[in-house]
C-alpha cells in the first residue's frame, strides 16, 4: 500500500483489496475486523476506521462511514478511487413491513432515494438497485447460516427523527417498503454510476411503523438489546461471507 493517503477518510490511493464491507459505527468496524484472519488497522479519521485481512482466505476491507448518507458517500468514493469494486454494507434498519423481526437480516433489492445528498448529483427518477449478484450472494449465505432474512426495497431516509413535514409512511407501508435506514441509496447510485457492484444487509433493530410499535411492551427504541447484538453478529457472518462468495463464485470484479 502506498503511504500517500486519501483526503477524509486517509485511507491509502492504491493497494486496498477490492471487496468491502462497510459499517456505520467504528466500533463495529472493529468487531467486524476481528472475525478476519491478519487483520489490520490501515486508518482512523474522524468517523472512518478501516481495516484490511482476510476471510475464508478472500482479502478484505472493512471500514465505517459513520451517521447519514453524505459522509458516507465520501468513504464510498475513496473506497472506488483506491481500487475497490465490491462493497457490501452491513447496517442497521428499523422495519416498516409487518412479518419482519427484531435482529432479522432485511436483504435489500434497492433503495428510495431520500438520502439528502444523491438529489444533489442525479436527476431524482434515476434508480437506486443493488447488484442483482450482490442480492443472491446475500440471501445465499443467510441460508447457508439459518439467519432469519427478507428481501425487499429499502428507505434510505437523511432525517433519523421526524420533523414537522409530513411523511409518505402509509404509501410506502401500502407498496411493501420493507425497512428504513440512512446510507444505503447513497451506495447503490455510487456503485451503479461507477461500475461497482454494491448490494446491502440490514440488521433491524425496532419497528418503525406505528402500529408494529408496543412502546409499553419494549420501552421504545433500544439498538442495544442482545436480540439486535446477536443479529447484527449473525450478519456480519452473512455478509462476509457473500463477499467471499461474490469474490470466488459471482464474478464481481467488474472491468
């Protein structure tokens, strides 16, 4: 790897390995680094902590891009100028379709664009799709380790907490919209316009919806509770292992 860095995240311009996984908290940049075989740590900047190893004998990257979709979006550009053309991300989403549970996987086929940051580099009927290898690989590997998953299109949403406009909850709950998140539409824009394949898996840490919500029963929003932990370790396993699969079977070095 070179010693001359990228301007945010520092991460080195050349000698990354060209499978990602991406996470938002560095903490779980951590955790996720030490499941791999001779990992390292390459950077620490602000909210960007990336590491390098191996999986299943697939050389990795894991990095954390932090809260909300335009900071992300520079760690997922400097992840494409430094060589890497597969990124999966491993996040955490709140359900919207009923069915769906606390610490499921929710494989998602594509995204709404409402990211706060890609409206501002492509016309808004431009789409955000995962990679269809991306998807199967996802879903292939949560079966392979009985991880409870779903398939579906995804909220990427800028706002975490409601404002004083109205929101489009029923219509998107009326189409099936499967859970919300903060990052992911950003990736799949990027990844389509660059010629990456990109794809994600979310692990859900509460409902959204209103009337999927016990407040009395659970106490409200809590990420913290060991049904998430154990979810979001299981998809870690799942992603990683899509990655390798994506690497190995699927053919995702795109040219």
């Amino acid at each position: 790897m070179t010693a001359d860095p990228q301007p945010i995240t520092r991460i080195p311009r050349t000698g990354l390995p060209a499978h990602a996984v991406v996470v938002g908290d560095p903490a779980r940049a951590a955790e996720v680094a030490g499941m791999l075989a001779q990992a390292r740590e390459v950077a620490y900047h602000r909210e960007y902590r990336t590491f390098t190893g191996t999986w299943k004998g697939t050389d990795v990257v894991v990095a954390s891009h932090g809260v909300g979709a335009p900071g992300a979006m520079l760690l997922f550009q400097e992840l494409a100028d430094a060589g890497v053309r597969t990124i999966l991300r491993l996040g955490t989403a709140g359900a919207i379709a009923a069915g769906i549970g606390d610490g499921d996987l929710v494989i998602a086929e594509a995204a709404v664009r409402d990211d706060g940051v890609t409206q501002q580099l492509l016309p808004p009927e431009y789409p955000a799709f995962a990679a269809p290898e991306a998807v199967l690989a996802l879903q292939r590997a949560a079966r392979a380790l009985e991880a409870p998953h779903h398939r579906g299109v995804v909220w990427t949403r800028a706002a975490f907490q409601p404002g004083f406009l109205p929101l489009p909850g029923e219509a998107y709950t009326a189409a099936g919209i499967a859970a919300i998140e903060m990052e992911l539409s950003a990736l799949l824009v990027l990844a389509s316009t660059r010629g990456l394949v990109a794809g994600g898996a979310l692990v859900v840490d509460g409902a959204n919806a209103d009337d999927l919500v016990d407040v009395e029963a659970t106490g409200g929003y809590d990420p913290y509770r060991a049904v998430v932990a154990e979810g979001v370790a299981r998809g870690s396993r799942v992603t990683l292992d899509a990655l390798h699969l994506l690497a190995t079977e699927y053919g995702s070095d795109v040219k």
